[in-house]
C-alpha cells in the first residue's frame, strides 16, 4: 500500500522510493528558502542510506532560492538546531525520520533561534509550498555550499561548559552506549570516552542506518544493551534513537529504568546542583518527574504534547530544565531542544557528584506506573467523543490544553486524539498498575459508549 | 522561452527555463532508461554547475544508479572516460560555448557519444511523463568520488600523437580555457607534450572574461599578447573544452571554421578516409578532401549526427565549422585536447609555423549572421524563403537542416539553432561582397517574417 505523504508540525515525513521522492525534497527545500529568506541555512542528516540522496535535493532546492547550505554532515538533530542559533543562520533543515523505520525519512524545520517550527509558522511554510511558486536567483546570485565539519565540536563545547566536565572524568565510569546505527555511532563513543572520560562499551555502534533493533528507545528494544551492561559489569547503559534527541537509561543491573525516569534523572541533577527554577513538561510526562520537582519547592508548568510546545513554553517561563517523558531532556541554557548527549552528560554527572548508582538514585524516586491504550473511531467522532468526556468530568477541574487531562493528585488520566492515526490516545499513570489501569479503562468505557 | 530538450540533453538559463526541477526530472529521466546502472558525471565550474550537479546525484542516487563522480571534467574527457569505466552512461553538466547564466546536460550513452536519437527519445518520453523509477531506501544508488581518469586519458593522448616530435619541437603555447572545465589539466597536457605553457584566463572561478564561444572576436586577448611572448600557437576553448579556435604566432585570430580545416588537411595527409561534417561548415573542408580525393558525406548540425554518421559511414574524421573535430579512432567526442594535439603535430611533423598551415589552405570569405526567434517561430520563418529568396539559375537548394543554397562561387545556409533560440545565417564566396550581399538578403527576409 502506498504510504502518503505526512505533511505537518514535525515536517515532512515519508517512505522513500514511494511517497517521499527526491521532487518532494527539493520543493520542500525551495519553499524553506522562499519562506526564510536569503542566507545561510544549517543542513544536518542521520544515517539513513537514504539521507545522501535528499540532502542533494535540499541542497540544489536552497541554493536555487538564494540560500546558501551549510552541511553539517552526519550529526544529531539538536547539533542542527543547535549550529543555526549559533552562526545566526536564517534556518536549519534536519534530514532525519527520528525513531520511524528505515524506509522512513523526513525533513525537519527549524527557525533561526534553533528551535522547530511551531504550528502556525509550519503552516506558512506549507502555504508557500503548496502555491508551487519558487523564485530562483540567477546565476550569478547562487551562493557556494559550506561544509562545516566542526557542527559536532559546537554542540560538545556547549555540553562541557554546562557541566562539571572533571567530576565526570574522576569517576572513569564504566558505560555501556546503544547507538541503533544512529548518528550516536559517530559521535557517542569519543564523546563519552575522549570528553567525559568514561571506560565506553559501544553496541549497534555501525552507522549503517540499517536499523538493528526498533529505532524507539523503548525497554523492549533494550535487551542487547541489557546485556552488554551486565556481562561487562558497566555502571550505566544508555540507549539513544536514530537522530540522537532520545535517551534512555538500564541501571547497572542491566534492567531499563523507563524512559521517563531518564528525565526525572535529569530534572533532579539539574535543580540540586545547577539552578532552581520550573519545570516544564508536556502533559502526558510522568508523575516522577513531577515529585522531584515539586520535592525541591520549583513550580511545575505543563505543556501540549509536541517538542515545540515544551521548548516554546520553557523560554517563556524562563524554565531551567524540562521535556518529554519519551526520553526527551531539554535544558534551554545548553538549547530549548531534546538532546540526548546534555542527558547523559547530567545524568553521568548526578552518578559523579553523589557517588550513588543508577538504581540507588532511582529508588529515591517513587514510583508510578503507566498504562497506554488507544480506540479506533472515525476521524470526524473525535471532537464530539472528546467534548462528551470534558462534560462528564466537568467537576475534576479537567485541562483541556491537549485533549482532556484531569489531575487526581496522585494520577492522572490524559486522552487525545492522534495526529497521524484515526485512533483516540488515552494513557494513565497512577502509584499502583491497578489503579492505573482503572482509569484508563474507565476512560475506554466512557469513549467506547460515545463512539 | 529558453528552454531547449534535445535528445542528447537540456538546456536553458539558470533562475529561469532551467530550473532544478526540470534538471532533476530531466536526470531521474535518464536514471530510469539507464535502469539504475552505473554512470559517470562531470561538471563544468560554471556558478550554478555545483546546484545542478546536486539535482542530479539526488536523481540519480534515487532510481539506484551507481555515480562515479569525476567532478570539475572536461565533457570529451567525460566521454573518453565512459569505457574506461564500463559505465552505461554519462552525464555532462556544462554551460558549453553559452554565455553566462546558460547551463546544460548533456546526455552520453555507453559508447562515449551523445546518447542517439533512438534512446534520447526514450529519455524524452519518461521526462514527459514523469513516471520515474523510484528505488526503496535499501536500493539507494551510490557515489563515489573518482580521479584516476586523468592518466590513462594523457596517455591514450600521447600513444595517439606523435609525441616524441611535439616534444622535440618544444613548443611555447598560449591556452585559453575562458576559466572553464579544462583549467585543471592544461599543466597535464604541457608536460607529457614538452609544452611551455601560458595560460589564459585559466582560473577555474566560473566567470567567463570573455565569450564562451572560441572564434576571431572571443581570441582579441590572446591575439594582442602572443607575439610579445613569442608563442608559437594559440588555443582558445569553450568551458567545455568541446571546440577550439586557433591564434596564430604572428595574432592573427584564425576563424574557428579553419581548426576543422587544418587538423583535416593534417590527417588526411597521413591516411585517406571519408571526411564528415555538418552542411553549413567552410567549403575549404571540401577542397582538402577533393585535394585528398576522398569523399564528403554532410550531415544535420551537431555533435550528435556527425559522430553518428562517423560511425555509420567508418570516417576517418569528423567535424564542424564552430570549431570542432573528432577522431573515431581515438573517441566518439568532440575533443579540444586531441584537437590542440594534432595542431601541434602538424606544426612538428611538416616543420610548418602555425601561420603556414593555415596559408596552406584555400581560403574563403565566410560571414556569420545570429538573428534573435522564439524556436517555436523559425521553422517557419525558414519555410518562406524559397518563395521570397531567389537562388537565380544555378542556385542548388538543399534541405538537409534548414535552408541552403550552393553556388560555383560559394553557398549561404540558414537554421534554428537546436541550443538557443536563433536563427543561424551562414554565408561563403569567394568574393566578401557577395557573401555579405547573400547573407543580407537572407536576413531582412526573416527578419520581416518575425
């Protein structure tokens, strides 16, 4: 079956060979530089086999419109974003389909601070794409190609100047990286062992972009990382997506500690030895991360699911530490964006300052447990199933930033419908896996007798 | 409206006709025919030849093709290059003999010529169409880089030419590359040749100093210095190092109708064969080969038909009046190096300066007219001269490509360029006042009818 094109706030994703073909780049490419303007763009790409090829295309698409690329090569998304802000470039074009299959690959759009576009600029991008009316300069006018091979050595300096780069290097922790054929097998092993000092064992660390396991950072996938730790005694795992933005943790026990734990890792080490100030997280993070904040009297800010939503929100609050629960750190005085390298440099940094474990630093962390479900209906029913929820529960205070979100305390219970399926989303986390699970059922009762 | 398709290729003005998309579906067109196989690619250092080079390894690398990349290439080199390689094709991206903003594909099938008009057509369809193959992400062609085809090329040269003569004659030769394509390897030809070299305009930056096009006007640069420095010959290319015309050691800036002219005098001295060329090059090149009693077979203008008709009839050279000239024996290109090789040859071999070669040779007076027409207007606009122009009693006309009348004294000739979008007037005699006279005609004829 054909796969169609995704066009949307994340950009522009598509199965190459099908729907995302080297045209689709290219127009895409000219409406980004129509859109910014002439001048200097940051072109930055994963691994995929398929990103040399659509990196061409957005090359000749920029250049033709008067914007002149810069190729950062093979590097992480936040490295993209990060370069723009940095040499003041009009944009940044991320050629990478984060944690989708191989055969996916996408153009990601950044402004000229580094961070995404948020919803309504994605929008006026795709306006002047879909008008399919690209000026191009003449040829005299077309600016040469930079290749900035030093992108990653930005992103690193940064991360050093955040933490406390001799503490970590004392420790000579033993760490074991999952790389999944990413951008992390170029650059996650000498940044951990050349940087941070560690004693490194790398795993999936050939960066074929042949994907070894499911490119989602989720415990499932984890089990050769598992092991790695295990069998040669390591005091960390850490596991990244295809583009680098996502990080997860296996403690030294060789058991993942949960995606959202890495955050709530993250957020503490933060606050107890950097700056204290809020938090923010989008909606359907977990309570965890909640507690450590809430712990150390920071207020805590929540946010719609999306990055651009959660960075968006952190510069105007000022927030000095936040993300998503997917494994998503951000820390806007590194960057407003999700980057897994300022992750694991705090989290090997908590390790170093507090002399604990992964599992001794979790275990202070309560615990909650998290259950997913979704409901397929009809794309045109979720407003009306959603506004019938929202009149049930008019009297649990419910939020209605994303969907409906009601807040027990001690759980919560979120459903939203899905902006790349026809399918309601609903997740709950409670103390208990029980509890959690009656509320997400409850939930699935309500949607199920409006549907 | 400066578009042109053409089977062997594309061509337009950059930021107008010539967009990235048109080249990108022009060369995914090409990935398509070639089914995802091998294939060379050259560019010329015109501004704009890196964005279109992009366009097309983007292409290319989706229908599954293998690049080799040769990068900054002259186009015959390209062509040479092609069986070297065993690839089954190539792609040429060169502003050629145009003017600043104009830049090209060119097309190149698996024997080193201009991919023919059978293929060209299929390519054509598959533009037209737009229905390209598209290979998944784990069929994604690849691209490498290549530079080990300078050597065998030099040396096929040398094993071609009587080097050890051009050698011992040591040389002193001005080359003028007008900053294209061949920048990079003028220093390679000097020294295997025994050369002292003088480049002109030989900074490969892009920018064109002077026109593209290698002819009298285009040599005033080269022709003002080339006695001071005591050169004993002038070269002057186009960016693609596909045509040539020749300065003498004294400046004089020979027609560039005359460096098909002398290289043929010079070959056909050494072997008889059949003479090709196009049907609006200097009947001097019909003297040679009377003088040589082999035959003349004409052709349509452009590379294309006359290397085809080389091949078809088994010529011994080939070649038009712009300036060009090719050997079968050597490649199936137009090739400026073999060219400025055989010159110097000639040169060493018969002891003759540069200027006594081209003495040597029956001259006439040839005038050149260029007229401004949208390409969609001047197929008619030749279909009403022989209503209005009248080639008297012993006027022969002839439709070969265009509109051609030969007399005892001479012949005039007019066609749409397949390049640009011009009507070409071409006018020879023995007498200038006549030719002039005959070319006039011509021209106000089509300039009312436009």
């Amino acid at each position: 079956m054909k796969e169609a094109l995704k066009v949307g706030v994340s950009g522009v994703r598509g199965v190459v060979g099908d729907s995302f073909t080297p045209q689709t780049a290219l127009s895409f490419a000219q409406a980004f530089a129509t859109f910014v303007g002439h001048g200097p763009v940051v072109v930055g790409r994963d691994t995929r086999p398929t990103g040399a090829m659509i990196e061409q295309a957005v090359v000749a698409g920029l250049q033709s419109a008067g914007c002149q690329p810069i190729l950062a090569g093979v590097v992480p998304t936040p490295t993209v974003l990060i370069l723009t802000q940095s040499l003041r470039a009009r944009g940044g074009i991320a050629i990478t389909a984060s944690h989708n299959p191989s055969q996916w690959n996408a153009l990601k759009f950044a402004e000229r601070t580094g961070m995404f576009l948020n919803e309504l600029r994605a929008e006026e991008l795709f306006d002047v794409y879909h008008q399919q009316n690209f000026p191009m300069v003449s040829e005299a006018e077309i600016m040469p190609v930079v290749v900035e091979s030093d992108a990653m050595e930005y992103h690193i300096r940064r991360v050093v100047n955040y933490v406390d780069q001799k503490a970590i290097r004392k420790r000579k922790l033993k760490v074991a990286v999952d790389c999944c054929n990413g951008v992390g097998a170029v650059h996650s092993v000498s940044f951990l062992r050349e940087v941070l000092g560690c004693t490194v064992f790398p795993v999936l660390d050939q960066p074929t972009g042949r994907f070894e396991r499911d490119p989602e950072p989720l415990p499932e996938n984890l089990k050769l990382l598992c092991d790695t730790v295990r069998a040669n005694g390591c005091d960390i795992g850490f596991a990244q997506d295809p583009d680098g933005d996502r990080l997860a943790i296996v403690n030294e026990k060789g058991e993942p500690i949960g995606e959202d734990q890495t955050l709530a890792l993250a957020v503490q080490q933060v606050l107890d030895a950097h700056e204290k100030g809020p938090v923010a997280i989008n909606l359907a993070t977990s309570k965890s991360v909640e507690f450590v904040a809430r712990q150390r009297g920071v207020e805590v800010v929540k946010t719609r699911i999306g990055e651009i939503n959660v960075s968006e929100t952190m510069v105007r609050i000022g927030s000095v530490v936040g993300g998503e629960g997917n494994g998503g750190i951000i820390i806007p005085r590194m960057h407003p964006c999700r980057d897994s390298y300022i992750g694991m440099a705090v989290v090997l940094e908590l390790m170093a300052m507090t002399g604990k474990t992964v599992s001794e630093l979790r275990g202070a962390i309560p615990s909650y447990f998290m259950v997913k479900d979704k409901i397929r209906i009809r794309g045109e029913q979720a407003p009306e199933i959603l506004r019938s929820l929202r009149r049930q529960y008019a009297d649990k205070n419910p939020s209605l930033l994303d969907g409906i979100y009601i807040d027990f305390g001690d759980s919560w219970v979120h459903a939203r419908r899905s902006n790349t399926e026809p399918v309601i989303r609903i997740t709950a986390e409670a103390a208990s896996p029980e509890e959690a699970a009656r509320l997400a059922g409850e939930f699935r009762q309500k949607i199920e007798q409006a549907v | 409206m400066t578009l042109r398709l053409a089977s062997f290729g594309i061509r337009g003005f950059v930021g107008d006709s010539l967009s990235p998309k048109v080249v990108m579906d022009f060369a995914s067109a090409f990935g398509t025919f070639l089914g995802g196989r091998r294939i060379l690619l050259g560019r010329d250092t015109r501004y704009s030849s890196p964005m279109i080079h992009a366009c097309v390894v983007s292409s290319l690398l989706s229908t599954g093709c293998e690049v080799l990349d040769l990068g900054v290439c002259p186009t015959p080199m390209l062509q040479y290059s092609v069986k070297a390689y065993e690839a089954s094709g190539a792609v040429s991206i060169t502003g050629g003999h145009n003017g600043m903003g104009w830049n090209a594909l060119i097309l190149i099938g698996n024997d080193g010529a201009f991919l023919e008009p059978l293929g060209g057509e299929n390519v054509l369809d598959c533009f037209h169409a737009g229905d390209f193959l598209k290979q998944p992400w784990d069929k994604m062609g690849r691209v490498a880089s290549v530079d080990t085809f300078v050597e065998p090329y030099f040396q096929a040269l040398e094993e071609k030419l009587n080097a050890e003569a051009i050698r011992r004659a040591q040389f002193k030769v001005l080359m003028d590359p007008v900053g294209g394509a061949g920048c990079g390897y003028l220093d390679s030809f000097a020294q295997r040749f025994g050369c002292s070299l003088v480049p002109l305009n030989a900074q490969p930056s892009g920018y064109l100093a002077r026109e593209a096009e290698p002819r009298p006007r285009s040599s005033s640069q080269m022709a003002s210095i080339i006695k001071h420095l005591h050169g004993h010959a002038g070269f002057v290319f186009s960016s693609d190092m596909g045509r040539l015309s020749l300065v003498t050691e004294e400046g004089e800036p020979a027609s560039e109708e005359y460096t098909f002219a002398v290289i043929a005098n010079h070959v056909l001295d050494k072997k008889a064969g059949a003479v090709i060329t196009n049907c609006c090059t200097t009947r001097t090149v019909d003297d040679i080969a009377a003088l040589h009693k082999v035959p003349v077979v004409k052709t349509r203008v452009g590379q294309a038909y006359v290397i085809s008709a080389l091949m078809d009839e088994q010529g011994i050279i080939g070649g038009e009046g712009n300036g060009s000239v090719a050997l079968p024996s050597f490649s199936r290109a137009f090739d400026g190096f073999l060219m400025m090789g055989l010159v110097l040859e000639a040169m060493a071999e018969k002891k003759n300066r540069l200027s006594d070669l081209l003495k040597a040779l029956p001259r006439y007076h040839i005038v050149k007219r260029k007229l401004t027409c949208e390409s969609s207007r001047a197929y008619r606009a030749l279909e009403i001269l022989p209503e209005r122009f009248d080639p008297g009693e012993e006027g022969r006309v002839d439709w070969t490509d265009g509109f051609r009348v030969d007399w005892a004294d001479g012949w005039i000739h007019a066609r749409a360029s397949r390049t640009e979008q011009i009507v070409r007037v071409i006018s020879e005699s023995e007498n200038r006042v006549t030719a002039e006279q005959r070319a006039g005609d011509i021209v106000r004829i089509i300039e009312q009818e436009i």
